[in-house]
C-alpha cells in the first residue's frame, strides 16, 4: 500500500535540492537562517512588514526570521540575482484552510480530487490556492459561456456605424483636418465585458505567480490555465482593482458570476508580483490573513445558522469611542427579539479541546475587548460570543461554554453581560458545522 508523503517530507526533500533557496517556517514561529539569507530578506525589510515577517538579531549573532498571522509563499531576489523562496505554512491543515477559502466562494461546484489531495496534506497554501483557483474558474467557464451588450465606439473612415458623434467630429476631427472621418457609437453583443475581463485578468495574474513561483511543471494547473485562456479568447484581460472588482452591481443576468468574483478578490487582494528597475526576477508573493480569512469563515457560517439575524457588514458595525481613539469595529451582531449579542471571531487555538470550553485558556484581552464593545452606547448589547477555531476530530463540530456573567453589571443592565465561547471544527464540513451551531445557540438566543 502506497504511503502518501507529508509536507515535512517533501519540503525537506526540496530543500535538499535546493539548498539555501528554499526556507520554510511555521505561522506564529521563528527559524534560524543563514547570513546568505538574511542578506536577501534585508534588501527587501521594507516589504516584509507588510508580509507578516520580520528580521532580528540576538547577542550571540545568531539570525532570526519571524511569521505572524500570514501565511503565504514570498520569491525574493539580491542585486547579485540570487533568490530565496520563503513558504509560511499555517499552524492548522491545509485543507482547513481550504475549506475556509472555498467559503468566500458561494457555492462554487466542488472539485472532489482536489480536495482529496490537499487534505493528505501535500502542497504548501499557495499552490493549493492556485490550483483550486484556476480550476474553478475553468468549471465556471465549461458552464457559463456569457455575453452581454456593450457600446462600442469607432473613429474610422470606413463608415459611420451606430449613432455618429457630432460633439466629437467638431471638438476632435475638424481641427485635426479629419474632416472625411466620423466617429461613431453602437451597440454590440460581445463576451469583452467587465465580468469576463475580471476572469481573464484574473487568470493572466495566476498564470504569472505560477510560473514565478515554478509550477508551470504542474499538468493539472497548466492545462486547465490553457482552458481557461481558450475560453476568454477576445477577451481584454486589462488590470482589474480589487475595489473595481466588489464595486459590480449584480442583477439577473450576471448574478451567477457573484461567487467566482469572490474568489478573483481573494486573489487579486493578496498577490504582489513586483518588477524594480534592473531586476531580472521579479519580487513575488501570494499571501493569506488568517485571522481575516477566519473571521469572513465565521460570518458565513452565523449567516448560514442564524440568517438575517446576524449583521457582519463593516460599515454598519463601527462605532467612535468619543474620545479621539480609533473607532471600534465589530466582527458581528446576532439582534434576536430578545437579545442584542456581540461575536468577535479570534484565530488562536486555545490549550484546551475538551467538550467543555473553559474561560481559563482564553487571553483576558479578548475578554476585556468583548465586554467593552458590548457595553459601547451605540451597541448596549446583552451578551457576547467570543468563536475560536478548534481541531477536535472525534467531538461535535461545535460547541459552546457555559455563560460568565461576572461582568457589565449596572442599572441598565441588572443581569450583567453575559460571555460564553463558541468552538468550531475547522476539520468538518461547513454545512455540519453550521447546523451544530444553530442548535449550540438556540438556548442562548431564547434565554432570558
């Protein structure tokens, strides 16, 4: 019987060949590296920040890289072209992960030999996010062949089509002594639209991180990446902003394109690809938040046991302090006929796993900060949800705390506020654990 290999395995044997170019480090952990490397990373310390990573030194001279929250592959080069690719593995499974980002994508049809493979553990996040990526959106397109009316306008002597531009032909043309040219505007039914532009932009930005990053090796991503490229063709794939991209206004007709455009955001918020004057090689990175991505994971899931009840949206969320302090921002609101219920969604594995959630394993902080935002004049709400993630395979796939009260008491609120926590198995599928935790939340929605 074949042993499927690990990720310790296969990076350790990339490491081997490739030596001093390859350093992996585990999220929220430090490894030591050699001077070679610390010489690249510190060409590049500006950016590191912004990648979660940071450079230090102790008294022994001893070199240090250290990872937070961000876990993701960087391809760094020196003036000398020397390269180092530093991979930031996640703390829990890659298919954990996966399933967090596949949530982002309403729905998106399921691609079950993937899943199979990146739950044996086999490829570091970014390849995984890659090869998910492009082989959804190849799915989508098999399906969805779209097209839509746009305006076209043509400034040629070969005739006038459409609707003729007389401001233009006087403002542009008659000066220019073009006086036998009319431009003009017409409709016409194209696939060049701005939900396709997104796909095909899309596509060219994975493209390139794969072939950076070396996976053009890859069969499965490279056939399906010519898919794709042969199911835009015409397509102008012109640079998309991730803020263009969740500015499209969705209707009947282009509704089905809402979920696979999520999944273009998270590419497009999370790639650097990055050309200085006299480099060779570019500066490359495909990096994930995971206290960001966790947070988004647990807004789908209270929208999906809770509905409408659950408010997650940023901008109806933040309230000022009153004081010149930065305002506070909510990760989510449960409002039930009883109740008003802060949940603050936190990425930390607490000590514990146990059936029974226990306070005592959790930062004060995280308490402090839940009891404070309850308590804020603009939300006054009665009890608060603190949800972390936990990897108990053999317990339910969500559970919660007894209720701590010891907080938040004065006349407006007799019975203080209350405080329990909410463990979900990222391990499990989302739709068992999204029905565990409509029946773990019922008694507190409907107690007193």
């Amino acid at each position: 019987m074949a042993v499927t290999p690990s990720l310790d395995g296969i990076v350790d044997r990339t490491i081997e060949q490739q030596g001093e170019a390859f350093l992996r480090i585990r999220e929220r952990s430090h490894a030591t590296i050699s001077a070679e490397q610390y010489l690249i990373l510190q060409e590049h310390e500006e950016r590191l920040g912004t990648l979660g990573l940071r450079l230090s030194v102790d008294l022994d001279g001893e070199r240090f890289l250290h990872a937070t929250d961000t876990v993701g592959t960087f391809r760094l080069t020196d003036a000398e072209d020397r390269w180092l690719v530093v991979e930031v593995a996640p703390k829990v499974e890659a298919a954990d992960v996966f399933r967090m980002i596949d949530r982002t994508s309403d729905h998106l049809p399921e691609v079950g030999d993937l899943d199979s493979e990146i739950s044996s553990g086999e490829a570091p996040v970014s390849t995984v996010f890659l090869r998910f990526f492009v082989r959804q959106v190849r799915r989508f397109l098999e399906k969805n062949h779209y097209r839509n009316y746009r305006f076209v306008e043509t400034n040629t002597s070969s005739g006038v089509r459409g609707c003729p531009l007389i401001a233009d032909y006087s403002l542009r043309n008659l000066p220019r002594g073009q006086a036998h040219i009319m431009p003009s505007r017409y409709l016409e039914l194209s696939q060049d639209v701005l939900e396709n532009q997104v796909l095909a932009y899309s596509i060219e930005v994975a493209q390139r991180l794969v072939s950076v990053f070396d996976l053009n090796s890859n069969p499965g991503i490279a056939k399906d990446l010519r898919a794709c490229k042969g199911s835009l063709a015409g397509v102008n794939s012109r640079p998309v902003t991730a803020r263009e991209l969740f500015a499209i206004r969705y209707s009947r007709s282009n509704v089905h394109f809402r979920g696979v455009h999520r999944l273009c955001g998270v590419l497009l918020r999370n790639e650097t690809i990055v050309m200085d004057t006299g480099d060779r090689i570019p500066f490359a990175a495909f990096s994930l938040h995971m206290p960001t991505l966790f947070q988004k994971y647990v807004s789908s899931l209270m929208m999906a046991s809770l509905g409408h009840s659950f408010e997650d949206r940023k901008n109806e969320l933040t309230f000022l302090t009153g004081f010149g302090a930065r305002p506070i921002k909510l990760d989510g609101l449960i409002s039930s006929y009883r109740h008003r219920i802060v949940v603050e969604a936190k990425y930390r594995a607490l000590e514990r796993a146990d059936d029974e959630l226990v306070l005592g394993v959790v930062p004060e902080r995280h308490i402090y900060q839940t009891i404070a935002y309850a308590m804020h004049e603009k939300v006054r709400a009665s009890k608060g949800i603190i949800v972390y993630p936990i990897w108990d395979r053999d317990g339910p796939p969500a559970r919660v705390s007894d209720e701590i009260s010891d907080f938040g008491w004065g006349p407006k609120s007799p019975h203080g506020v209350g405080l329990r926590l909410l463990g979900v198995d990222l391990g499990a599928p989302f739709h068992e654990v999204a029905e565990y935790c409509a029946v773990v939340l019922d008694p507190v929605l409907s107690s007193a």
